[in-house]
C-alpha cells in the first residue's frame, strides 16, 4: 500500500493518478476496498475483529476486560508492558497510514469522473467518513499524526517528511471530515449497502471524538442528532450478536462488520474460536473450533449483578456434553481454576457452514452505546445527572431485566455507575480502552493488577522505531519510549 508523508512504510506506487479508477463501476470498487480497514486489511482477524491486531482484542486485553491464558506477549497487554519494537502494538500504526493516503488519491480520482452527482457525492462523503474513522483509531492509539488530504502529497514518495502535529490540527481534521460526511450521507444504509458508513454512523464517530476532547455539549449535540435518525433498543441482547443481526435487520447496530462463514478468513467471525474453551461443547451440537484462549477476569465478572440477561454471553459454567438421557452437563469454570469467564458474546453460526469461521457480524457502533455516553455527557455538562441521563441509563438497563439507579446521585457517583454500566453492556466491543484514558483510570487499572509497567504515558502505544529512525527523527517517538 502507498505510504503516507509520514514514510512509514516503502513506497509502493498505484501509477499515475489519472489511470486508478476511470467509470463509476471503478468508483464503487475503489471505495469498497477502502472498506476492508474495518476488518484489517490483509491482516488475519485485524480491524474490528477478532485476532491480535484488533481494535476490540487490543481493548479487552489492555483492560479490566480481558485476560488470556495463552501467555507470552498477550501478559505483556494486560500489564501495558510494551515498547517500539512490539509488534502486536505499533503494527496498526503502519497498517492504517495507507489507507489514509489511498483516500485521498481515491477522492481525487472520482471527482473526475462522469457519473451520477448524488452518487459521486455519497462515495466521497463515505471515503471521508472512512478517513476520519482510521485517523481517529490512530490518533487515540497513537497520538497526533498528519493526516495526508492532497493526492499528489499521498502519491509523491519524495514528499517532504513532516513533523506530527498539535493535537488540535489532527482533531480538527478529522472533525472537518466527519461533519462534511454527516451532510451528505443518509441516516442509515440497508439491504446490500448494510455495513457501509451511514449518517447515524459519522455522527457516532464524532461523538466518540468530543467526548476523548472533552468537548461534552458538542457530544450532545452530536447524540441528539443521532436519537433523530430512527434508531432504538432492540428487545433482546442476545440476538445482537446472532444470526439476527444480519442486513439491517437490527434496531440498534449502527454500523456492523458483515461477516460470512465461506469467504477465507477476513471477512469471518472467529471470536468463538478464541475464547471457547477446548472442552466446550454446544448444545446444539453445532461443531465449533474452540482455542480457550480469551477470558474476563472472575474480579470484573464479579461486577456484575447475577439476575443480569446479559450474563447469557458471559459464562462462568460452561456446556461440556449431555449424560445418557441428554441432559446438558456443565463446567465450572472457577471451580477448575480458569483465570476468568468465558466471553462468549457471539451465538454459534446455525448455517454450520464451517466450524472455525462464523456468519455472525461484527457490531462496531451501537445504539445503547451512544444512550451511555449522552448520558455521561449530560452529567458533565450540568455538573450533575438529569432525569434525561437517568432515563438513557434505564433504557439500556431495562433490557438487561434491572431496575432504575437510586435517585439523587452526585455527579461522581453518577459517573461510577455510567463506568460500570458501560463494562457490563460494551464488554468485548473494543471501547474499554478509550473509555478508561478518558475517565484517567487506564493505567491505573493495570497497576492495581500488580504491573509494574503501568507508566502514566502508557495511555499512548509506542510509533515504531523503524517509523521514527526512517524520518531520522523528524517524527517524534511519544514520551517515555525513547
């Protein structure tokens, strides 16, 4: 893939600018591919997925979420013990610079075609929703980088090095993008454009933006925008992650990682693979490959209240066969001395199209989760939680079978129950990381776990050595890894 100004990768040229896409049936191709970000690329299991590389397994293994009894560099995660030459950690940072610059060539290339304006206006605007989305994976990973919007810049292998910038120019950017897209997009997509960036998607985004900056009332700004566009609680927790959720069906996925049991191993669901234990078996007798690697910690199960539905993908006894008269028999997990719970999350496939790859999506943005956040953000912006922000925490609640928070709570105490709730209703998602930096409890997390790597610049991942040797030095490594 090209690299960006940033050099971090050999350059690779796409040809001539004017010879990448040339009719809108190339168009609709090239956006396409920009797509595959989302699931990693080339990667194995990157992206939204399910492997090392994965925003949402780099979250839970970073977090009080996770722990994986595989050993080695995942206890390196958990004790936030890594450095420039990590790959499982600076990996995503070269991964993700390419699809930045390749945005950019591709925009250029389609405002030069001749086809239908609207649909020429809609491929851009999701090419910046896109551009906005990695930027911003990178930038709460990584800190600030320059994000490359000229395509002759994006092509030039000889474009000058530069330096990373303020924070405030990378956020500006990728706000300016967000927002160009939210013009021009449509609420939601459906049918065979499920799983593409939508309105209601870009807005989510941009919530998630203001609220890493702090920018609370623009987060409810934003969070009301999105109550707009049609969007709900869907009856059951379960069938969010089931066969259920597929091509739109949902009230509440916002944006979802499509997934298919047949197709190789990018666009597949294989979190089963990596946290059923290897002595699972189903109920159902669906055939599963099972690792037994990924577990919660029994100190963050502990959390949870036991009458909670959403226990029912969170298993502290587990099916292992049936007795003669086809009675399930179950495992205890702690009993055996399992370092956690399994998270299951994920429904098996019902297709048993194959055992180890699975046709249930990838959620990325939901509903329930933009209710947790205006409700935080409510809290902030009134020093204080209104009936409103405790209604949005019931409504989530409601479904999990549990009651109302106790009126009259302070705004710190409101916030401690918006941080548990979060857990108990975004475990395994890929977003208790951000949510820990933003409310200054991540590395903390990991010093009370016994790490004594739990530096206070852990917030940010190291860039890569090579990154920063290549630029000889013009792009700074972050603070506490030279």
């Amino acid at each position: 893939m090209l690299a960006s100004c940033e050099k971090g990768l050999d350059y690779v040229s796409y040809g001539d600018l004017n010879s990448v896409v040339k009719t809108a049936e190339g168009a609709g191709g090239a956006v396409s591919s920009t797509y595959s970000g989302l699931a990693g690329g080339t990667d194995w299991q990157g992206g939204w997925t399910s492997g090392t590389y994965a925003w949402r397994t780099q979250s839970m293994m970073t977090t009080d979420e996770g722990v994986c009894a595989w050993g080695g560099d995942w206890g390196n995660l958990r004790n936030l013990n890594y450095n420039p030459d990590f790959d499982w950690i600076t990996h995503n940072y070269t991964r993700y610079l390419p699809y930045i610059s390749r945005i950019a060539i591709t925009m250029e290339d389609i405002q030069g075609i001749t086809m239908d304006e609207n649909l020429k206006k809609r491929y851009i605007a999701e090419l910046k929703a896109l551009r906005a989305h990695y930027s911003q994976l990178l930038y709460f990973a990584y800190g600030p980088l320059n994000i490359v919007t000229d395509a002759k810049i994006a092509a030039n292998p000889d474009a000058p090095i530069l330096p990373r910038p303020a924070s405030s120019v990378t956020v500006a950017q990728i706000e300016k993008d967000y927002q160009d897209a939210i013009a021009v997009l449509p609420g939601k997509f459906t049918g065979i454009d499920y799983g593409r960036f939508s309105k209601a998607a870009a807005l989510t985004g941009l919530m998630k933006l203001y609220m890493h900056e702090k920018e609370w009332a623009k987060a409810v700004g934003a969070g009301n925008e999105i109550k707009k566009l049609g969007y709900g609680i869907q009856g059951n927790y379960e069938d969010l992650f089931s066969v259920a959720n597929k091509g739109g069906a949902s009230t509440e996925i916002i944006l979802a990682i499509v997934c298919t049991p047949t197709g190789g191993d990018q666009y597949t669901n294989m979190w089963l693979a990596h946290s059923l234990p290897s002595d699972y078996k189903d109920p159902s007798d669906i055939s599963l490959t099972a690792w037994g690697g990924y577990k919660m910690p029994w100190k963050t199960y502990d959390k949870f209240d036991q009458t909670d539905k959403r226990l029912k993908r969170l298993l502290s006894k587990y099916p292992i066969g049936k007795d003669a008269n086809g009675n399930v028999l179950y495992k205890d997990a702690r009993a055996a001395g399992d370092l956690g719970a399994v998270p299951m999350k994920f429904a098996p496939d019902p297709s048993k199209a194959n055992a180890q790859n699975s046709g249930v999506d990838f959620p990325v943005y939901r509903y329930a989760d933009v209710l947790l956040m205006l409700a935080e953000s409510i809290n902030e912006v009134n020093n204080g939680p209104t009936q409103e922000a405790y209604d949005y925490v019931y409504e989530v609640r409601q479904r999990a079978g549990l009651g109302k928070l106790a009126p009259g709570l302070s705004k710190s105490q409101f916030l401690e129950k918006i941080q548990d709730e979060r857990l108990f209703e975004l475990w395994a998602e890929g977003w208790r990381r951000d949510d820990l930096i933003r409310w200054n409890m991540y590395t903390q997390r990991a010093a009370n776990d016994g790490s004594t790597t739990a530096d206070s610049y852990r917030v940010l991942y190291p860039l890569p050595r090579t990154v920063v040797n290549q630029s000889n030095n013009i792009i700074k490594q972050n603070f506490g890894y030279n």
